[in-house]
C-alpha cells in the first residue's frame, strides 16, 4: 500500500530523482528546508520504502558492455523447484541486470549487458540448465528513452 505523500515529499522524491548526488544541503536549500528537517524527511521516505536505493547509472557501451539483449524466457515447467533455481541462476548472473516475471506468451524478460557474443552464450547456457526452454533474444540497438522519474504526486 502507497503510504501518503506531501508536496515537500513529492518535491523531495523528484528532486532526488532527477539527481540523487546532491548533497542534503543543497536538496534542503532547493525544496526550502532545513537541512536536519530534510534529512529527516529523507530517512523517513527511504525507510517507508519509497525510496528503495541512491544509485549511480552507468552507460553500458562507455562501460564496456557493447551488446545489450532483452531476452525473453519460457520455462520448461511451472513449479517451485524450477522457479526456484531459475531466479537463483538469474540473481547469481552479473550480466543480468533486470529480470521480471510478465504475464503473456513467455514467463520472463531479461535485460542482459555482455561484452562479446561468446559472454551472451554462456549466458543462454547457463539459463537453458536451469529451466528456460525458450530463449529469445532481442538485441538492443538504440534507447528511445531511459528509465524516467516516476510521476509521483501527493497523496489523498
């Protein structure tokens, strides 16, 4: 459940958003703030799990990963054993950098990052072991548009 958010959450949210290297004093300053009020406010949005991480966001191709695939997973069987240890093969995978389950014709869809074509085999490999017996790849070739800011707004 959302919890409800104000407008200096939802300025805090988007400012964050749309750069998460600020400093507290900076971000205080911008949303008319103290700093101990901001950073309190801060704490609390990360700890009600809005605010799931501060990360920085690479480029893959700057990065050293030219070749970036979504690939989408069927799975041979539907249980918990194979559930089990194809999420286990994927969380253990570096090169998979988002995985979801998705309703539809397939069960999973990956984005995967690799250096070279014989690093996205090993990747197939890996998941066919580990109950994927459709694996369909897509090569990525060009962003339209990256991960956005969620479109938060005050709660009622």
């Amino acid at each position: 459940m959302a919890i409800s958010l104000d407008e200096v959450d939802v300025q805090i949210l988007a400012e964050l958003q749309a750069d998460a290297d600020r400093t507290n004093v900076e971000l205080a300053r911008l949303i008319g703030l103290s700093p101990a009020a901001t950073l309190h406010r801060v704490r609390r949005l990360k700890e009600s799990g809005i605010i799931r991480q501060v990360v920085a966001r690479l480029d893959p191709m700057a990065a050293g990963f030219p070749l970036q695939v979504y690939l989408a997973v069927t799975l041979a069987r539907h249980d918990p054993r194979t559930n089990a240890a194809f999420e286990k093969e994927v969380r253990a995978m570096p090169q998979v950098i988002a995985a979801d389950y998705v309703a539809g014709e397939t069960d999973a869809i990956l984005l995967v990052v690799t250096r070279d074509v014989a690093d996205l085999q090993q990747v197939l490999t890996r998941l066919a072991v580990r109950g994927g017996t459709r694996l369909i790849t897509y090569l990525r070739l060009q962003e339209i548009k990256p991960t956005s800011p969620l479109p938060v707004q005050r709660g009622e």
